[in-house]
C-alpha cells in the first residue's frame, strides 16, 4: 500500500546531513548582500534559480562557496539558521545535527567565533521557538590540506564543549579521508564524534578508509558502497548508519532519475539508512520533500517511512533517554495513523 504525503510529513523526525551553508535560500542572499554590499553575480533570485543546473558535485560547490560570501555577522548566521529550523518545523522535524564549514568563512578573513555564535544563536532560539533541539557539527573542508583543519580545530577549542562532532565535506574525489587521519585522531582524542562525506562521488574505497582509518560513528551518503558485497555486509553487522541524500543524488548526477536511487534497496539489504536533504537551497527541496519524492519514485512502504524516521533518532547523537523517547514518539505516531 502506497503511503500518504501527510503521514510522512508529520512524522516525527531527525535531520542528520544538512549543510547550513547549503540552506541559504537566494531570497535571504539577495537580502544580506544588499545589507552586507557584498555583491552577488546574478541579476535576480529567477536568475539564481536557473543557475543552479549541476552535472556534479564540483559545479555545485563553486556556486556554494560563492554564495556563503553574502555571510558576514553573527546576526546572518542566526537568522541562516533560523530560517533553516522553521522550515524543519514544519516537515515534522524535532532535532538536526547540522553541519558548517568554518573554513570557508575564516579563509575571507571572518573571525572563527562569527559563524559558530550566530549559529548557536540561531539553535538557542529554535529550541525556545519550536522545541528542536539541535548539534552542531564542524567539518574540514577536504580540497584543502591537513594543516588548515588543524588550525580549525585549535580555532574550535572554546567551543568544544558545543561542538558534538567533526566532518568531511567538499570536493571528494583525489581527496582520500586518509588525507586527514592526523586531524581526526586529534578530534577523536578530544571526545568528539567523526563523521565523513564518503561514497558521494567517490569509490568504495574512501569508504573503507572512512571505516578503517577515521573510525567514523556515521557516514555522510555512502551510495556508492553498493558497489562492494562485502562492505555492504560490514555497514549491515556494525548497524552503521548512512545519512543518505535523494534529491542531492538527483541534482548532482549522482543517480540521473529519482526511480533509481537506491534508498529502497538499501533498506531491503538492511543497511540504516536515513533521509536528509543536504543543501535544501540548492537542491529543490527540504527534507520532507525528501521524503516525499522518494516515497513516490521508489515504493517506500508506511513501514520503510517509519525505519528511516526511528533510524534518524537512533543513528543521531543523541542521548540514548531522549532516543528511546523519540523513537517511542514515532511509534505512537504510526499506531495513530
Ligand atoms: N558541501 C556541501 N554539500 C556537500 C556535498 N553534498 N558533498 C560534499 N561537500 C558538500
Ligand atoms: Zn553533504
């Protein structure tokens, strides 16, 4: 039996990737660039709009990082975020874990407190206006060297204790996770959580190394360990989760039709996947619409709808009272409906 819109928008649920950098909807662009007289390449949001046709990630992330210029004061990155939690809110969402690239912002000269308080800012707010609750993830950005994630982390040290976890993001390709083995032992050392962008565009490979040399607690899309029996075995025994991105996959060629991503077939082989919506701005979509149009191109079950939302508190960060009373949210909501 096919699954309704309404039951999957209001289930309750967890964003796990989701860059906030990527949530930057090109009204809010236009509206800090006049604010901030930052200019900004495009004549109009339609103009925007349009210019967002992506054959791979790469494409994506050189209009991503130039849109992030527009980002100044605290007062942006509060109200970036904020924008973001209401849009959560509304699709049913009660908790993210929400990435930010410190690098981009500390690389054109901004300090790195600016990012992280406004963001903090901005999570403070959305738990006192819609009771999200929310972490905050920092990743490296993997184009760039080793050293500049350890300047980032040493930069992170008055935070750390708000700071639940590291990243990888960025161009992945020639950009192996062993790159940063040093920088995410020092993270690990620290009490953080390691998560890494792998299986993107990259081969099953970066995975095993993402596995094998960063101990990661999660990994961030993974589509492409499909490619390795094996592997799959290992993500199924170690109940690893994998925070997996439709409509991105769609948007950065990663599948080249919304009927063949791979989201049902993951959940058949048993592998814990999620649904997020990785950069909502940029890809058409937030993560209900995540949910949604995958439900609808690939068959997923009310019960598929029910996995993914329980493995989004379960495969979090989050304590394991509050998982167990997320999860028993989720399974009164299904016994309602
Ligand atoms: N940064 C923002 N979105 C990303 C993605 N999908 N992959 C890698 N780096 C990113
Ligand atoms: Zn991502």
């Amino acid at each position: 039996m096919s699954v309704s819109e309404a039951f999957i928008r209001g289930i309750p649920k967890a964003e796990l990737h989701l860059h906030i950098e990527g949530s930057l909807e090109p009204e809010l662009m236009f509206a800090l660039g006049k604010r901030n007289k930052v200019d900004i390449p495009f004549q109009s949001v339609e103009e925007v709009r349009a210019a967002y046709a992506f054959s791979n990630l790469q494409d994506f992330l050189d209009i991503y990082y130039q849109g992030a210029n527009v980002l100044q004061t605290e007062a942006d990155f509060q109200a970036l975020a904020l924008a973001y939690f209401e849009r959560l809110h509304a699709d049913g969402g009660v908790h993210a874990e929400i990435f930010f690239d410190p690098e981009t912002h500390t690389d054109r000269g901004l300090p790195f407190s600016v990012a992280i308080d406004g963001l903090l800012a901005g999570m403070k707010e959305a738990e006192a206006k819609f009771g999200i609750s929310s972490k905050l993830i920092m990743c490296f950005l993997r184009h760039l060297d080793e050293e500049s994630s350890f300047r980032t982390l040493k930069a992170a040290e008055p935070y750390l204790d708000r700071i639940a976890g590291v990243g990888l993001d960025s161009s992945e390709k020639g950009h192996p996770p062993s790159k940063f083995a040093r920088v995410f032992a020092a993270a690990k050392e620290r009490g953080l959580k390691i998560v890494a962008h792998a299986g993107e565009e990259g081969p099953p490979a970066y995975v095993h190394e993402a596995l094998d040399i960063l101990h990661v607690d999660r990994i961030d899309h993974g589509n492409r360990a499909l490619e390795d029996a094996a592997l799959v075995q290992r993500l199924v025994k170690e109940g690893m989760t994998l925070t997996v991105c439709p409509l991105s996959n769609l948007k950065l060629c990663v599948v080249h039709d919304l009927k063949d991503h791979p989201m049902k077939r993951m959940l058949d082989l048993g592998l814990k996947a999620t649904c997020n919506s990785d950069d909502p701005a940029y890809f058409g979509g937030y993560v209900g619409d995540n949910y949604v149009r995958t439900a609808q191109a690939v068959g997923l079950t009310q019960a598929d709808i029910v996995t993914l939302a329980k493995n989004s508190f379960t495969g979090s960060f989050l304590d394991p009272a509050a998982i167990a009373k997320h999860v028993a949210a989720v399974d009164a909501y299904a016994v309602a409906h």
